[in-house]
C-alpha cells in the first residue's frame, strides 16, 4: 500500500513544478562580441525594495562559465560583456513560461555591423523562441 502512494505522490510533485525557460544570445560568428547591456533602474529600484542592487549586477548573469563584464558603469547602469566565439550568453532565465525582458533598458551588440534594441520591446522582438521554454538572439 505504501508503494502506490509514494508512486501517486511523487507523480503530483513532479507535474506541479514550474518550468524553467532560458533567453540567451548565441554569437554564430567568427569572432568576438561586445554586449553592453543597460539595465533598467525603476525596474530594480523597484524590485530591490530598497536593497543595494549593484553587487547582483556586478555579478550578472552569474553563471559558471561566462566572464564578469569588462566595463562597468554604475552610474549609468550599463554592462559591456564579451561573448566568444560560438558561444552564448544567458540574458534572462527563470521560472515561468517566457522572459519579459524587464531589467533591460537597451541593449548593443557590437561587431563588425552593430546591432541597436533601444527599448523593451525591441529587446522582446529580436528573441526568437526555439524550444518550449527557450529564446535566443542569434549573431551571424
């Protein structure tokens, strides 16, 4: 009797979990890139209630195997990342169904031909989704 229980238990405990997406930049070229990424200070100020922001940006994205930003602003809030060759860059990830992009005020890919989002949905728009809970901007 215990067996099914823990067999119907554990099946509830799985099927009620959040999914989990990814938004990443993938540089497709030959060479580096430069991202300088501007955040978005209502969006933190409002988010941090309160509480000093600047050490979880100077830590962004936080992952393992992507370098601290090379420049960095805190007045203005603006990040400069390289991203090499064929690899990628994780933007936003979570829990949910889809990023909203919300920290981000503009964003510049820098390469030979320099790419502009200026705004939110310009960011939103340039993402394409390629998986159930994954976006990515490709540089080619």
């Amino acid at each position: 009797m215990k067996r099914p229980i823990f067999y119907f238990l554990f099946t509830i405990l799985l099927a009620s979990c959040d999914p989990f997406y990814i938004a990443e930049i993938k540089n497709e070229t030959d060479g580096d890139i430069f991202l300088q990424i501007s955040f978005d200070r209502e969006t933190l100020e409002e988010s941090w209630n309160g509480r000093p922001y600047i050490p979880f940006l100077n830590s962004f994205p936080n992952w393992a195997n992507i370098d601290k930003a090379i420049i960095v602003d805190t007045v203005n809030l603006i990040y400069t990342y390289k991203i090499t060759s064929r690899n990628s860059f994780p933007l936003e990830s979570g829990v949910g169904h889809n990023p909203d992009f919300s920290l981000f005020k503009s964003i510049l890919v820098s390469k030979p031909d320099s790419l502009i989002f200026d705004d939110k949905q310009a960011i939103k728009n340039a993402f394409i989704k390629t998986d159930v809970r994954k976006w990515e901007l490709k540089i080619n």
